[in-house]
C-alpha cells in the first residue's frame, strides 16, 4: 500500500436542480463547454432529448450506454474539479432523482424567470433542505421577457422560507437588455461580453432598483448559504452566455468541498485515511442479457485506487474493484485514483444496493438516505401464473435500483408496488417484460399512499389486530401501513399517538 503523504485534491459535487424547461440541459452544457469537457455545443442537448422521449423506453434503453456515463459529468475550471450529478429531467420523479441529491455537497437551482419557482423546484428543494444543502439561484432566461427581478427574489424567499440575497443585476430584460451588473464589483458585463465599471446611480430604473436592494435584501453571507438558509441569486441566461461564468466562480468560490457525512457509529470525514463510500443509484447495464448493474458510489474519504478491495458493510463481502468507471477520466485516458467528493462506477451484477456502504477500513454505516413515501400503489398482477418466482425476483430487483418500491401485504398474495411518478409504472412494466420475459399488469389498489411504521412491540401489535389487512412489509422486511387516502392516514395517525407513520424511512 502506497503510505506516502498525499495532498487531498478539492472538489465541487452539485446537482442542478429546476422544473423541466427553465434550461437546466442548457446551464450544464455551457458549464461543461466552459470547463473543457465537451467541445461543441449539442452535445448534451442530444442527451436531454433521448432522455425525454420518456413513452418510448426501449429508445432509452439504446442510450443507456450513454446516460450512464452522463450520470455524473465532470470538469475543470482553474485547477479545480467539477463533479455534476445528473438528476433525470422528466416530469415524474423517481426516488433516483431524489437519492441522487444525497451525493451532492451543493445545488445550483435554475428559474424560469418567466415562471419563477414551479412545482418541481419546491419538491427538489425540500430534498434538498432535509439535508441542509446549500443552494446557488440562477434566474434563467433574462434575455428574454421575463417577471420583474424583485419580484421574483421575493417569491423564492417566501415560498421557499430561504433568505435571498442578489449578487448580480439585470438592467433590463428581454428587448431592453443592456448587461448584468455586478453588485459586489460594481461592474456591468454587457450582451458582447465586455465588462467595466459603471455608474448606474442616475440610470432609470435599475438606479433606484440598486438603493431598494441595499436597503432591503441580505447581503451575501458564506455561513448562512453553507447552512441552507441563504441563498445567492445570479441572474443571468444559460442560452446567451449571460452570467454562466459568475455562476462557476460562485460555485468554486463559496460551494463547499465535501463535507463530512453522517454514519454510524461516528461520521467519515473527508479526511480520514480509510476509504469509504456509499451508493446512492444502481442502474442496469447496456447488456440486458448479463444483467449487469453498475453501481455509483459517491466517494467520501481515502484515496481510492483501481483494483482497490472494499468490504460490504452488513455483509462483510470484499468487492474487488478492478473496472471502475471513474467518471473524471479524461477520454481514453483511465484514471487511477480517486479523491473524496468522486463518483465512482463499479460494476456488478446486483450485489451490490442502494444504501450500502463500501469500506477499506473499520465498519461504518452512512446514514440519512431516504426512502420516499410513494403516491401511487397498484397491485400487480401476472398473466402467466407459473411466473411467481421470476417476479418476485424483478421486482427486487427494480426495487433495489430504486425504480419502484415494492410491499408484500401480510394478508393475501398480491404483491404492490408503490412510485412516486406514473413514469416510473410505464418503465417497471417495459423492463419487466424486456428484461425478465414477464408479462405482468397493474391493477388499482385499495390503497393511496404508505408510511412506514415505528414504534414499541406491543404498540405494533395492537396496532397490526385491527389494522392487519393494511400492512405489507418492504423488501427489507420493514412493516408498513397503507393507507386508502390522506383522510385516512390522518384519522389512523390520530387514533395512535404511540406509533410513528414516517413518510421516509431512513436506512438504518
Ligand atoms: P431543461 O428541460 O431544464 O433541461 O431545459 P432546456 O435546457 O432543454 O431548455 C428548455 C428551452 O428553453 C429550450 O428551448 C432552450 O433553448 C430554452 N432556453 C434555455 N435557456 C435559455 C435562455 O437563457 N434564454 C432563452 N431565451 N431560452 C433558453
């Protein structure tokens, strides 16, 4: 083992975070184009429209080879390295998306400025504040006609609960468009991307605008935004190149560099000599016939090096990593070595699951990834009866990809599976019969939504007498109560104080 001192190299991991269409494609291929990574500008685009063509799967299949490798999308500005997280574009959510977001130290979230903030924005933000990640705000699209700048920072500081502070200004937008203004520098990059000082005390009405933001918005506060309660706005357009390089500088700036995670028994720092790491997706590989799986492991301290052997946490397997797909390797050029803060790739043929935590040194567990409670339960139901075995199978299987979630009813045989988003239904029954050759179809169930339950034995007991033809138990043997609707699942909350109904369950 290679013992001499090593210097940690830094790192910025963040995900982009937006409703589809505010330009969240467009925003990552301008950072990429700026970072070196890609050369042309479509390249990406090209990317986000396979990925959209969500009613045909198997065309998303094709591209697989594609969107693993587009998972995590890596540059460089100034020495220092860029890990992106894809989280997927379309307009269902997949537990993907949201456990994506739990191996990101730092988010960009990208506005419409026409729109401001949309659904998708508000739920991804709530992940985001169950973890305390700090948030950059790009306000895209300003070339265009969009709502009035106060306007807007007033909305994402009410909806959100999030302190704003504004550290560009757009004097004007769409037709009237004359630059963005640099609060801190007071400098104006114009349109042709020219930039120098400028007085705008006596211009109507962004001088006005400039006194109304001094008296009424935070000014930019390092420790705030690093808690989650601040947020920096840039406005600025992905499209026109307005704005995208302060939006970097921002990040290289202020965003932090890995930051510790929570485990058990005690938290992995960056810094700690062990390699350790913990996966948050698993996505089947190209190759429907072999099954395999890679697994992506967010790295969180060591210096981790190919062919490196890491145990399994739980089950104490050694896993050889002798392929990993490192995502920062730059073309054909493998790279070796692997820093805090990487996303790793690692090959496998289901062995390994979402959660897992992968360790060279003494047992730790990461803690704080979340499972979401689903919106939609159905029944499952196989048209081809001798295939019980196979689908039971799949079903962990896509469960443990984090496709659907899956609950086994403690009274009868009709298994459920549970999403968060219709998409992922029209993927679990297209993978079911590409993959696993099973005809199967869904089927309403009498049920709405589920929660987790916890609580002391004897509660859990009295509980499951009345309430038995309502629990089902997850694919980790977890008890769960399923409730026909909000209505319900209140009454039932109501009724027993003693119990927790969690929406999420953390893994242990
Ligand atoms: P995504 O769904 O968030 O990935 O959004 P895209 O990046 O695909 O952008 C959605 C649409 O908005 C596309 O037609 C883009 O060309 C357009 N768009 C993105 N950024 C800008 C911008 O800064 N200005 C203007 N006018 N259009 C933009």
């Amino acid at each position: 083992m290679d013992n001499r001192p090593t210097t940690r190299p830094d790192r910025r991991t963040f995900a982009i975070i937006s409703h589809p269409d505010a330009g969240k494609t467009t925003l990552t291929e301008k950072l990429l184009l700026f970072g070196g990574a890609i050369h042309a500008a479509g390249e990406v685009k090209a990317r986000g429209a396979a990925r959209r063509a969500r009613s045909d799967w198997m065309k998303i299949e094709q591209q697989r080879g594609i969107s693993v490798t587009s998972s995590v999308m890596t540059f460089e500005r100034h020495g220092l390295t860029f890990n992106l997280l894809d989280t997927p574009g379309h307009e269902d959510f997949s537990e993907d998306t949201y456990r994506t977001l739990t191996a990101v130290d730092s988010a960009v979230m990208v506005i419409d400025a026409a729109r401001g903030i949309e659904a998708q924005t508000r739920k991804l933000f709530e992940v985001c504040r169950l973890r305390s990640v700090p948030i950059i705000t790009f306000v895209n699209k300003v070339d265009r006609e969009g709502r009035h700048p106060f306007d807007l920072l007033d909305e994402i500081a009410s909806d959100l609960a999030l302190d704003v502070s504004p550290m560009n200004w757009p004097v004007g937008m769409g037709g009237t468009f004359e630059g963005l203004y640099n609060l801190a520098t007071k400098q104006l990059t114009k349109p042709d991307g020219t930039t120098a000082p400028a007085d705008l005390s006596h211009h109507e009405p962004v001088g006005e605008e400039l006194a109304l933001i001094d008296a009424g918005y935070a000014a930019f506060d390092e420790v705030a935004y690093r808690h989650g309660d601040l947020t920096p706005v840039f406005f600025g357009s992905a499209l026109k190149d307005f704005g995208v390089t302060e939006l970097i500088d921002a990040l290289a700036r202020f965003a932090p560099s890995p930051r510790p995670q929570p485990a058990d028994p005690a938290p992995v720092s960056p810094d700690d000599a062990a390699v350790t790491g913990f996966i948050f997706k698993v996505q089947a590989n190209m190759n429907p016939m072999h099954r395999d799986r890679v697994a992506f492991m967010r790295l969180c301290s060591g210096k981790f090096r190919r062919g490196m052997k890491l145990n399994q946490v739980g089950t104490g397997k050694a896993i050889a990593v002798h392929s990993p797909i490192l995502f920062f390797a730059r073309e054909r050029e493998t790279a070796e070595e692997a820093w805090p803060g990487d996303i790793i790739g690692i090959p496998n043929h289901g062995t390994l699951r979402v959660g897992d935590t992968l360790t060279d040194g003494p047992p730790k567990t990461i803690t704080g990834l979340p499972n979401f409670a689903p919106e939609i339960l159905r029944r499952i139901a196989l048209r081809d009866p001798t295939k019980t075995k196979q689908l039971r199978k799949a079903l962990d299987d896509l469960a443990e990809e984090g496709i659907i979630q899956v609950f086994y009813p403690e009274i009868g045989s009709q298994w459920v599976v549970g999403v968060v988003g219709q998409l992922q239904l029209e993927v679990l029954i297209s993978r079911l019969e590409a993959e696993y050759k099973v005809d199967a179809k869904l089927e309403p169930s009498p049920w709405d939504t589920a929660r987790w339950l916890a609580g002391n034995a004897k509660d859990i007991d009295a509980f499951a007498t009345i309430h038995r033809g309502a629990l089902a138990r997850d694919r980790d043997g977890a008890l769960v109560f399923m409730a026909k609707d909000a209505w319900e699942l209140n009454y039932v909350k109501e009724r027993n104080p003693a119990l927790r109904f969690s929406a999420t369950k953390e893994r242990a």
